[in-house]
C-alpha cells in the first residue's frame, strides 16, 4: 500500500520536483594539470566565440527537464524560436570535470569553481536542480528539500555576481506552489502568496537569488535610476536613464523564475508516473476530484525556457502551466479514454491522508492549484499544446 501510495505522489508533484544533478559525489584530486588545461581551452575558445554563440550553463542537465532543454537547444527545434542563434551547453557537475563542457560545483557546501565560471562567462544560466520531493517527509527531508534550493540558487547567484562579466539572463525553476495547495480560483503571477510547506520553500527559493538582485542595482545605480523590484524586475523611474526619460544604458542580469507546473511526458513528470498504472486499467479517480491540476507539456514547458532566453522583456516569476488547467476527474477520465482503459477505481481522501500524513497528502496528491499563465500570454508566448485530449493522445501514441 505504501509504494502504491508512492505512485500517487508522482501523479501529484509540481515543479518542486525537479529531479537533482545524479552525479558521483566523490571529487578526485588528481586532476589538477587537466583541469588547468581545460580553463586555458575555454579561455582560448572564448576568445574566437562567435557572436551568434550563445554559452549556456545549466544545473540539473541530466533531469527530465533539463535533458530535453538540452537536445532543444541543441538541435534548434523550436516553434517560438526567433533568432538564428547557436548554443553551446555547458554543464555543472558534482565531480571532477572530465571536458571543457563541465564545470565543478557542490551546492550543499556552497562551493562553486569561480576561476572556471570567470573563465567561462555565460550568457546564459539556467538553474534546474534540487531534491526530489518524493520520500517520506520527515523533518530531515524537508530540509534537504528546502536548503537543496535555497544554498544552490544563492551560491550561483554570489559566484556571478562576483565575476567580471555577469550573464545576461539567469533562469531559475521555481514552482506555481507558490500560490498554494488549495486553490481552486484562477490565480496568476499578480496573486498573492498562499500558505503551506511549499508555499513557503518557493518563497524562500526565489528570494536565494537576491545576491544576484542586489549587484544588479550596484550596476544600475551606477549608471540609471532604475531600481530592481523585489521579484526581480527592471523599474525604470522617470527621468531616470542616459539620454532621456525611462532610457538605460547598462542592462543588469535578467532574473527569471520558472514556477513550474506538472510538466508532462511518458519519460517522466506527471504522466510518466501515470502511464503504466492506466495502461494496466488501475488508474482512477483521487479524492473529490475536483482539484486542478496545472498541467504543461514538456515541450511547451522547454518552448518556454527558450523563450525566456531569446525575449528580454521576460523577467521576475512566470508561470509555466497550460492555458487550460484540468481537474482530477477530467484528467483521470481523458487519460483513460486516450489509452483505453477504464477508470473506475475511486482513492479516498482518508487512506491517503492516513498513509502520507495529512500535510504531505494536502500538498501533494489532494492539492488543487488553479494557475494560469497570464504573463506569457501577455509576452505574446505561442504554446503548441493547449487540449488535453490532443496533448495526451500526441504523448502517448508518440505523435509529432
């Protein structure tokens, strides 16, 4: 019962579960002349970088999501795409970097190698990982669920704000937990802050990059009187600017946060856990089935990162959800009609609450979040997956 109980967390999970970096802790000291050899072949690549080259840095780039941004940005195959920009990935890594495609960092003791990151100078950095919500919720993984976020976020932040020349964008996941675990309105980025563990680790996950926030208006005050928002956004006061009202003449780093839904697709997230407990006719409906559910595809979800990267009027929180959230009861119904199967089982709040605990049942598999994507609507974001029906079915019967 418990490791059924297990499958149905994963049904539940939102952008808090961005998977962490699965690399071998150990470091190996012996690597001391390859390593310098590797910073001088960055440095001297650097030097004949194209200018169509965008260098992007990513934590979590063995994830779910972060290996699909990977291939994307890779191979370029993207509807909202409107540049003929290049990119070239670079990875950070918990062991001693084997290529000049890596760079090593330890997020639980705060380290980062900065003679690398200053020798590499990003355009772009895009911040994905973080532990896994799965697992029972005793007080030690709650921690390490909150501080895995928080000490990694802040250490990115102060190591590139300590550098000569920042990125351009720092793009950090986040999660539409933000607004809470019982929300049945529609809510968007203009909502206020909801209650509950999640709630509050999304709070304190985006306020990790306000070493970040806070060189940016050491930049700005230098030059404008622009100030920085407490989300991260670029306020430009009247009269403020080189050359006239509302100009800048010096652009800070973008800071970009990602609260990310229930990002679906058969190799992982939502739908990867659903798929084969409905493929072999156990899927059903949990508890009232009234909650909603803020679902995204991966690949509008990874549309949205890339987006992110190529727009600069994108900043502070952005929800990255489906324009068309979906309640239990029709998710669990349009799944089973996709793959065929039936779905006449019922999952009773009770059990749930009795297996799990009643505050991680409430935040996870009973919890209803009625999210919209206002802001990238309003950024004029095109998203290819909009119908449920039409989404699971391209998903599941590996449509194009």
């Amino acid at each position: 019962m418990k490791r059924f109980a297990a499958v149905l967390i994963g049904v539940s999970i939102t952008g808090l579960a961005i998977p962490n970096i699965n690399f071998n802790n150990s470091i190996n000291n012996n690597n001391n002349n390859n390593n310098k050899n590797t910073k001088i072949s960055r440095m001297n690549q650097n030097q004949n970088q194209n200018q169509n080259v965008k260098k992007v840095l990513i934590s979590g780039a063995s994830g779910f999501i972060g290996n699909a941004l990977t291939k994307t940005l890779t191979e370029g195959n993207d509807n909202n795409s409107n540049t003929d920009t290049k990119y070239e990935i670079y990875k950070l890594v918990r062991k001693t970097p084997t290529s000049m495609y890596e760079i090593e960092w330890n997020p639980d003791k705060q380290f980062i190698d900065k003679e690398s990151l200053e020798s590499l100078q990003p355009d772009v950095v895009i911040h994905l990982a973080g532990e896994n919500i799965l697992g029972i919720w005793t007080e030690e993984k709650k921690r390490k669920i909150l501080e895995s976020r928080t000490k990694g976020t802040t250490t990115l932040c102060e190591a590139l704000s300590s550098i000569s020349n920042p990125p351009k964008v720092f793009i950090s996941a986040s999660g539409c937990t933000y607004y809470g675990s019982n929300v049945y309105d529609p809510v968007d980025e203009y909502s206020p802050k909801g209650s509950g563990f999640f709630s509050d680790v999304v709070e304190k996950w985006e306020q990790s990059c306000d070493p970040l926030r806070k060189h940016n208006q050491q930049i700005l005050n230098q030059n404008t009187n622009s100030t920085i928002s407490s989300n991260g956004e670029v306020e430009v006061v009247a009269g403020g600017g080189v050359g006239g009202v509302g100009t800048q003449s010096v652009k800070p780093t973008r800071i970009v946060n990602l609260r990310i839904g229930l990002v679906m697709d058969k190799a992982g997230g939502l739908l990867g856990s659903m798929y084969y407990p409905f493929l072999f006719g156990l899927g059903g409906v949990i508890g009232s089935g009234k909650q909603y559910l803020p679902w995204i595809s991966l690949r509008d979800a990874i549309g949205v990162i890339k987006f992110a990267i190529e727009n600069e009027q994108v900043q502070g929180p952005i929800n990255v959800v489906s324009i068309n959230p979906a309640t239990n009861y029709e998710f669990t119904k349009t799944l089973g009609t996709v793959l065929n199967r039936p779905t006449i089982f019922w999952i009773p709040e009770t059990p749930l609450r009795y297996l799990l605990g009643k505050d991680m049942s409430e935040e996870t598999v009973l919890s209803s979040q009625r999210v919209l994507p206002r802001k990238l609507l309003d950024y004029g974001f095109r998203f290819q997956d909009t119908n449920l029906t039409a989404t699971l079915d391209r998903i599941v019967n590996d449509k194009k």
